[in-house]
C-alpha cells in the first residue's frame, strides 16, 4: 500500500478522490467517485437520501 502522499499524487494524477483507492468493492468505488464530482451541498443531500434508503431496507 502507497503512503498517504504517494497515495494523494496517485489521486491528483487520475483525478479520483483518495477514498476511492480505500473502496472495498467495485460498486462502492463507483458510489465514492460520482459522489466525489456533487459539490458539498448536493454530497449531503444524496447521504440523506442513502441514510433513508437503508433505513427502509433496516440496514445496519
């Protein structure tokens, strides 16, 4: 595993957040990157909707 500043070059280089090198599963990586291009405002709207989705599905 790269350290945190190759690992932040790798990111800049590929414009894709760090996080999405950290997904554990290729749809969370996708999740990580079409989240990551929301501004702020529109990320926190789509995590209520998730909280809610789950919620209804009693994911814990």
């Amino acid at each position: 595993m790269p350290d945190e500043q190759t690992m932040e070059a790798l990111a800049q280089a590929l414009d894709l957040p760090v996080a999405y090198f950290h997904a554990a599963s290729d749809p969370l990586a996708e999740a990580i990157l079409l989240m990551s291009k929301l501004p702020l405002e529109k990320q926190e709207e789509l995590l209520v909707r998730i909280r809610a989705f789950t919620a209804k599905l009693s994911v814990k």
